[in-house]
C-alpha cells in the first residue's frame, strides 16, 4: 500500500501509526529522502517543521521541503528524486490552490510506487474532488462553524486523485460527521472520516475505502448512499 491518510496532525499521531510509510520508503534504498510539504507562512512552516521531522524518522531520513507556489506546479523532477511524499496539516484551501496543477505529476508519481502520506488537510486534499470545507449543506448547519476552513456552504474543488471518493477528518474529536454524511446525501456515492489517531491505507486509485486498511486508536466513518438515496453510516475500527 502507498497511501496514507491520517485524520489529524502530528501532535496526535505517534510513530507506530507512520511506521509502515516509513517502512516504504526505507525498502526503496540508500538514505530516504521525504519531501514535506506545508501550506501557510514561512514563521509557521518554520516552526511546524521539527514536529514533522521527529515523526518522520529524525536524522535518519532526509526531510526536503517541497514549496507550494500558487499557479507553480510542484516540479515532477523534484518527486523523482524522493522515496516519500507528505502533504501536512493546515488550511485545505491552500493546500489546493498551492497543489492545482500538480495532480498529474503527484499521481503519476504515487502510481509508481512513491509512498504518499497525508496530515488531516493532506489527507482531505488526496481524491480527485477533495472537500475543502464548510459547514453548511444548502443553509442547514452540518458540521461545527470552528471547522469550517473559512468557508460556508461544503465546498469541493479539484484534488490530487489519489483516490475516488471524498475524505474528512477529525470525524469523532470534531464533530465532523455530519459533513462527511451530507456530501452523500447532495450526491456523492461515497465518502469517509477519518478519526484522529487513525490511518487509512489504500493502493492508488481506490474507489472503495473497505478495500484499505484502518489502523490506530480510532476509527473510519464510511458513508455510502443506498439505493433509495439514504446515507448509510459504517464505523471500522483497526483490528
């Protein structure tokens, strides 16, 4: 499996719960190279930064910063000379407006067998029509106003297309269900939370979460909609 979606940030996730990204990325050879990338100011990025490098294998792993410009796809030579890729947490929006146009570069990559691992906002970015945010479905309130990403009504817009169904996070510690059932209920076939503390791995290009593996203290959320048009709600658990 090469990619992974985790439901929160690094301050609650531990390093079992990376382990076999890293286990991936190390079985490529020689001295890891991980590019990490971070949406928001340099102050910010500069400070997030340590956290991710302690998870991500310390000073045993070469962690590369992979800028995010705006209208500037990420440089397809740039992913060939990784072993891993991981998008952090932060606003979904500017993770996508940094990562539009990379979509091609990015999959291609991962289909190639570069492990992908996505923080919360990195995760929700990783389907080809990512959730970037909101709070409400058609004026009603489906989610809390906190986690809404600064937006109002659910918003989708064009993501990686690492996988074919929609991803949320911080489902049980955020509220966020609600959201996630209401993007099936407006027409989506399928989508799913993700808890914190929690990992889904899928192969690229899966269509069907249950064809992952959960992992981690929590749980995923798959909402599917029944034949009628009814949202239906299944909680997995890792094993």
């Amino acid at each position: 499996m090469t990619i992974h979606l985790v439901g929160g940030g690094p301050g609650t996730t531990d390093a079992a719960l990376v382990a076999p990204f890293l286990a991936e990325v190390r079985g490529r050879g020689g001295r890891p190279r991980i590019g990490v990338v971070l949406a928001g100011t340099r102050v910010a990025e500069r400070l997030a930064r340590p956290g991710y490098a302690r998870l991500l294998g310390g000073r045993s792993v070469d962690h590369v910063a992979v800028p995010l410009r705006p209208g500037r796809p990420v440089d397809p030579q740039l992913l060939a000379a990784l072993d891993g890729l991981v998008v952090g947490g932060g606003r979904t929006p500017r993770y996508l407006a940094g990562l539009a146009g990379a979509a091609d570069a990015v999959g291609a990559a991962v289909r190639s067998g570069l492990p992908y691992l996505g923080f919360s906002a990195g995760a929700m970015v990783a389907p080809d029509l990512a959730l970037a945010g909101g709070w409400r479905s058609q004026g009603r309130p489906v989610a809390p106003r906190a986690w809404s990403e600064g937006l109002d009504e659910l918003t989708s817009r064009p993501g990686l297309g690492l996988v074919r169904f929609a991803v949320d996070v911080h489902t049980a510690q955020a509220g966020t269900l609600g959201r996630t059932t209401a993007l099936v209920a407006a027409g989506r076939p399928v989508a799913v939370g993700v808890d914190e503390g929690t990992c889904l791995a899928l192969e690229p290009g899966a269509a069907d979460p249950d064809d992952g593996t959960v992992r981690g203290a929590g749980a995923v959320w798959t909402v599917r909609r029944s034949p009628d048009g009814v949202p239906l709600v299944t909680r997995r658990p890792a094993r």
